[in-house]
C-alpha cells in the first residue's frame, strides 16, 4: 500500500502526532538491534494504549502491512527487526503501570516498564522479581516476556516465564484477550500465557502482564574459585548440587575471558588458571553460612587452586566485577561479538567445552566461554571484526558448528536469547520437519496472513546464517 | 465403522491379543473416572510403545474413530471419559522406564509409572519431584501431565507443568514429536512442552516425559493453629507470607471438615474452632527453626486459640492426620463428593469464603471447604446423594455459583483439577469468546478432524453442568 496513506490512517488511530515516527532519521534509528542486519521500516508508531495497538492490528490486517514490535532493541537473535519493514510499534515508551500488590504477590506492569525497576520496586515491600538479564536496566519487561529473558539467578529461580501468570494481548488480527490471571495455579484451558511468553512477538502483542513476586531472601554471600583445570571446575558444579545445596547463581568464566578482562581493567587474577567460579548463595543467613562451608569444602575437594568468600557486600560486589567486566573488555579486543546461548544438560559440560575447544582452532576464531554452567547454559562468544569477510566467513562456519555440538549433545540451539532471524535456518535440525510444522501451524491458525513479525524463528526457503548487515 | 472391523485392523497393530479389551465387562470398567459420568467404549487398547500409539491414531485418522487417553482414571473432571465411544487408549500398563539421572537432575519416565514412585526413586538419590497430588500413590505421570495436576507443595515448589522440561508426543494425526529435552533453559521456537501439559490429553498422547528434580530439603516442620475466627486465618497466611517466609504447605480446614473428621475418627480436635491451618516448613534445619519461631508468633499475634508444633517426624504425621481423613470423612455424611477447585487471587481468600456460606445457606448444601489456602486453591467439596435428583438439582445451581463467584473475585474455574467435560459450559464466562477461539484454533489446526479426546475442554452447543451418571 502507499506510503502516504498508510501514515494517514495511522493517524487517524493516534491521537498526537508525536508518536508517529516517518523521518529518515528516526527509521534508521530502530532499523537494527543488538544482532545482525539492517532493515528500515516505513513508518514508527508509539502506542500507549490497548485499543491502540488493536486497530492498527486491524488496520495492517485490512492492508496486508507487517507490524513489528519492539521494546529497547537489546535483542541478540533480531527479534524486533523488521526485516519485511512495515510497521515498528515501539512499546518502549508504554511504562506507565508498574503496580506491586503485596498480598496477592504479584506486579502488574505496562510493556515499556524496564525490568530492573520492577525488582527495585518490588524489593521496597521486602519481595523479588528474580529474573535478571543482563541488559535487565536497559530491556523492557515486554521485550524480556516476546524472549522469554533468564539471567544468572535462572538456576535457582528460573526464567522470566516462571514468573508470568496472567497477560493482556493484543492477537495478530487485531482482538484484545486476556490470558491466565492472578492466580498461582490455573488449569482452565490450554496455557496461552505460557505460548505467548517466548514466542518471540510472532503471536500477539503483550500489552499488560501479571507477573509473581517471591519474597525477598534474608541474606546472600557470594564465593570465587580458581581452577587450573576446567574438567574439575565442572566437578564442582555438579558436586555443589548434588549435596543438596541450590545456589542463586554458578556462573563461569574461562582463560580466554579472565584473560580479556585482566588485559582491559586488571583485577590481579591470575592469567594461567583454565577456570573462575563465581556461586552465590541466597537464604536464611544461619543456612547460607553452613552451605558456604560445605561449598568451599567441595571446591578445594576437587582441586581449586585458591577459593575467596566475601565477608561483606562490597567484598562480594568486587569479587562480581570480573564477571561484569567480561563483556566490555572483550569487545575491546575486536569490535563484532557474536553471543550465542547454545545450551547443553549438565552432565554434558565437559564435552560442550572440549567441541568449543575444537572449533575454536579448527576456524582460528578469537572464541571466549562464560556465563551460567550451573544450568548448562553457556555463553561461547566469538570476537571479530564485522568488515573482515574472510574471518566473517569462519565465524559463520564457526558458529554452525557450535550449534550442531549443542544438539548432538542433546542440548538446545537457545537457552535464553532466542531464535529471531539468526537461529531460524537451524531450526529443523533441532525440531525434526513434524516438530516445526506444529509450531507453524500455531501461527497459521492464529496469524493467517502472516502480518505479525514475519520472517522470524521459521526459516524462509533457502534462508542460511548471515553475519553481516548487509 | 464396523465394530468387528476396527477390532480386527487394531490386532493387525498390538501383537499381544490380551493387550485389546473387548469383553463388555472389562469395557464398562472404562466407562466412568472419579467425576460424574459413564460412557462405554468400543475399546480398550493397553500400547507398551510409541509406535503402537502412531499406528492407532493415524488408523483412527483414516477411520474418524475418537480416541480417548487414559490413565488410572482418577480425574475428577472427565478427563478419560470415552463420551463419544471408540477406542480408549489405557496407558496405566506402560510402566517400565523411571530412570533418574543425578547429574542432570532428571527423571525420564513412561507414561504409566504412579507419580509417587519418581519422587520415592529421586529421593534415594538425595533429590524430590515436588508436584504431590493427593493422588500420587495411585494416579499415573501420564494423567498427571495431561491435567497439570498441583498439590499441597504447590505453594513453595509450583505445579507440574513447572517440572517438565522434555516430552515424546503422538500427535493427532500419529506423528512422533519430542519437545524440549534435558536442558532446564530452553528457548527455542513455541514451547510445545508447556502448551501440551495441560491441555488434558486433546493436543497429543505423551509417551515419554523427562521431569526436572531438585535437592532434597535437608529438614521439615509442621505447625499446626487453630482460629475461633475464619478471617483471623486468612491474616495468619497473609503475615507469614510477607513475612519473607515461604512454606512448603499451608492448607486449611473450615468448621464443617473438622466436624467431620471427628465424627468420623476422633482426634480431638475442638469442634468449635472456625479454621484450623496445617504449615509445614522445609529446608535448612536452621533456618527453619527460626522461621517456625516467627510462623508461631504470627499465628498468636493474629489470635489463634492455640498452636502446636511438632517436634518429632511422628508428631508431624499425627498433626498431618486431620488433613487426610478429611476426603474419607466427608463421603462418610453421603455417598456423592463434588469436588471442586475454583481458585482466587490470595487476597480473595476470606471474601471467597464469605461468598461460599451464602451459597451453602441460600441452596441448602452440605458444602465443606478445605485445600491450599495459601496459593487461593481451596476445595469446595459439596455432598450429596446422587439418587436424589432434587437434592443434586440444588447442587448444580450451587456449583454454578462457586465458578461465578470465583471469576467474579478474579479468580479462575480451575486450579488444578482441569475442565474435562465438567466445567466446559463455563468456559466462555472465563475466557470470552475470543480467548476460548484462540485455544480452538490450535485444537483445530493440530487435530483437524477431531479425533483425540473429543468432548473435552470445548463445549458443544448448548451443553451444560450434569451432575449424574445418566
């Protein structure tokens, strides 16, 4: 349809201009995300209301417009890019609820609300919303709800949509309907709470969500280990849990990413040890001091070369400097990183670290692994330089490769970024042809003119990784 | 198609002959579950492998035979009721895997293992799988999952949806699909595992399932407080939860299930006490020393008549006793249970209870209430004789009420015993019109010709609340 007459009748469904974006230079400006590529829509809307978002669902159903939604664009799979332009309906601006009730335990929340300020606000009435990406002070919780966002606190809290309980949304075509509610249990029909969370905006658009609160733990203390050898520093991981004892987080970094870090801010960690262990323990402070010396126990049991409990909370914010330091100081090294979540079960560990090992010389990649090995969800993180083709080139085979690892171990192409348009070419070889034709036949009968967020998590004919934005 | 037919291409499948179940007796012992209801089938076909159930359901594709799953039929809502005859699918013999792996922290099962066997198994390795229906010792995995059946740990650890992380599916239309795996992070594509649990055997029949463990809780307590005043209860939940304290278990008792219990076996437990509240507390020995400190002053400062905890596991058990005679107790007083497990936002509680003696008195019911005060699951239970049809009229009316009433509190018509053919004439009043579409299109777009439980969730036109066996 003309362009002209398209942001004519998106006028007429919001009031104040303002919120109707059309200049080159504000398109460009929601063109990309954190991933790859480059795709301009034709026109931005900022809606603020449901009955908004639902007649111009109604509108581009009408004229066969695609609509793409969006929250901060911290996306690291293309989630929000509109790849067949169309429509950005941008839901950042859309925060203006964000109300915690106490006795019912819940938050009940707009989709622009950043998802930090919801724990902040919970922790004033002495309870948490415990999921905690990392870009969680930057990302909206409508963005964090399309993903289904984890964090490190995911192993013993899990990921955000074990904390969803009711929504408002907006279907592809246009309906206003309301999912679950504010009830902890509820089994009164299928779980469209739990399909929309994680469906990545292809089958409705989130416009207000219920989420659980848990109350707030007493006390927390957070250990480092040191490893010369990553085989025992797994050893650890599994010995901790299985003694009874769930930690709040286990998160891992290895040589490569300890290197990087003591290279851009030196923290005085030693440069020759295979692994770093960061485990936080969360509780009652009585029972988090007793399983704090049964985790140093078992650290030392298998061999760390040199185990630290913080004995305060700047000692322990200190300690969790290195694991924050990560991200920025790889990315000193080379520009591009390319952040993948492939993630294994457990036991698998040690293998997914020795395939990483594999690729990483067989492709000569500059490839560093941390993140969250409690729960087997890894972060192997290749650095390079986008405007190299030729290394573009290995790192794409690069990645592949870590993908196929992931699965044959038994694990998953995702764990918590998503499959957007990056993942979507592997999806058959993790799902098998039935398992991704069931998907799609949710989104057929839900979206059958395909008008929300096409072009993501089912792959196009032919559609192969690409890791430029050209 | 011809009986005799069908019978003869089912033989063609199953190799063993005693595997198929034709006699009419063995038939009419297939015909009702632990709700309202009989309806014979024309067969009984026990599968010991997935691709026995493929076979079958692509035969009942071809032949538009309805095919009813089934485990040990202890579904309080019609989940296995054949109510349009053909065959039933008994998966109760298809027991033979319940393996758990301590590394990954699962269990991987077959359909027809009885729930309380994985958490017993689990435990020898020093983990639990929480989900605890009362039902556990004698209802399957397979009817578990298919329902999302809760429990009284529900309050602490979740539901059993929160536990499953993998599923081997027949689809419909007898294709085999496996959802999600071992990894406890997963993200990719719809979350087909969540979507299936749950949806009461009309999405798929689930042939294998791989359930999420945790550590074992080093210690528990219990508590038990007994209030003059209903209300003051409701207070007592509301302050431990705010608490910063988490229980595994609160569960209530109103006057009438304590009348009952003592009638029937007694413990001499005051029979002029409005409520009586059974908390259990679990986890590090220490902390919960502590806590239960802080539950006892709770209970005191909001009034209780008395508090007792147990300082012995044997003490525990006796306490525990009241809870469990109160199902046995009741059906004591008349023959016929009605069950129900309309659930409110925790805040709800006490008007919830208000709304429930209006409708006591205004119908004339024997309604007692009892259940897991403490995430809004309460039982209403009403008995009754079902021989007496003026009696049974009342019921019904009353029940309607309940569903009303909880919706109107912003509550929902089932906790966790599902909607079966029960509650579907009331699906609309929770869903809408369009939220009750939405689940059709997807019933739709998988099973097209509506083969795989059909009658169940959806109402047919017109239909409404039966509560007899005619």
């Amino acid at each position: 349809m003309d362009r002209e007459r398209m942001i004519n009748l998106i006028g007429e469904i919001i009031p104040e201009k303002k919120r109707i974006l059309t200049d080159k230079a504000d398109l460009y400006s929601y063109s990309y995300d954190a991933s790859f590529g480059v795709y301009v829509p034709d026109v931005v809307v900022q809606p603020k209301e449901t009955e908004e978002v639902a007649k111009i669902m109604k509108l581009a159903n009408q004229y066969e417009i695609p609509v793409y939604p969006r929250g901060q664009g911290t996306s690291l799979s293309g989630g929000p890019l509109p790849v067949k332009g169309g429509i950005v309906l941008d839901l950042s601006r859309w925060d203006q609820k964000l109300e915690i009730d106490a006795e019912d335990m819940v938050a009940v929340v707009s989709p622009g609300v950043i998802t930090g300020h919801i724990n902040a606000k919970a922790m004033e009435k002495g309870l948490i919303y415990p999921p905690d990406p990392s870009s969680s002070n930057v990302a909206t919780i409508g963005g964090n709800l399309a993903e289904n966002a984890g964090g490190p606190r995911g192993l013993k809290y899990g990921v955000t949509k074990d904390y969803v309980i009711g929504l408002e949304v907006v279907t592809p075509e246009g309906e206003v309907i309301r999912t679950g509610g504010r009830t902890v249990k509820n089994v009164t029909g299928y779980d469209l709470t739990k399909l929309i969370v994680g469906s990545e905006g292809t089958l409705g658009i989130i416009t207000e969500a219920i989420l659980r609160l848990y109350p707030k733990p007493a006390a927390s203390q957070t250990l480092m280990a040191l490893f010369d050898d990553l085989i025992a520093s797994g050893r650890a991981i599994s010995k901790v849990l299985s003694s009874g004892i769930l930690p709040a987080k286990m998160e891992l970094m290895d040589q490569a990413s300890i290197q990087a870090v003591e290279a851009y801010q030196p923290l005085g960690l030693p440069t020759d040890v295979e692994a770093l262990l960061l485990i936080e323990l969360d509780g009652h402070p009585k029972a988090i001091a007793d399983e704090m010396l049964k985790v140093q126990e078992v650290c030392k049991e298998v061999g760390a070369r040199e185990v630290k409990v913080a004995t305060t909370d700047a000692e322990a914010k200190e300690l969790w400097k290195a694991r924050k330091l990560v991200s920025p100081a790889i990315v000193r090294m080379k520009p591009t990183k390319i952040s993948e979540d492939a993630t294994v079960p457990r036991s698998k560990i040690p293998e997914m670290f020795q395939r990483l090992k594999e690729i990483r010389e067989k492709y000569k990649v500059d490839l560093v692994v941390f993140g969250h090995a409690g729960d087997g969800n890894l972060h192997p993180n290749i650095i390079a330089d986008k405007r190299d083709h030729e290394e573009m080139k290995r790192v794409e085979l690069a990645v592949q490769e870590i993908f196929e690892a992931a699965i044959e171990l038994g694990g998953t192409l995702s764990g918590e970024h998503g499959i957007g348009t990056m993942k979507a070419p592997f999806m058959e070889m993790e799902l098998g042809k039935v398992g991704l034709d069931m998907m799609k036949r949710i989104k057929e009968s839900w979206d059958p003119k395909n008008i929300l967020n096409p072009g993501k998590i089912f792959p196009e004919p032919g559609q192969r990784l690409v890791l430029t934005d050209e």
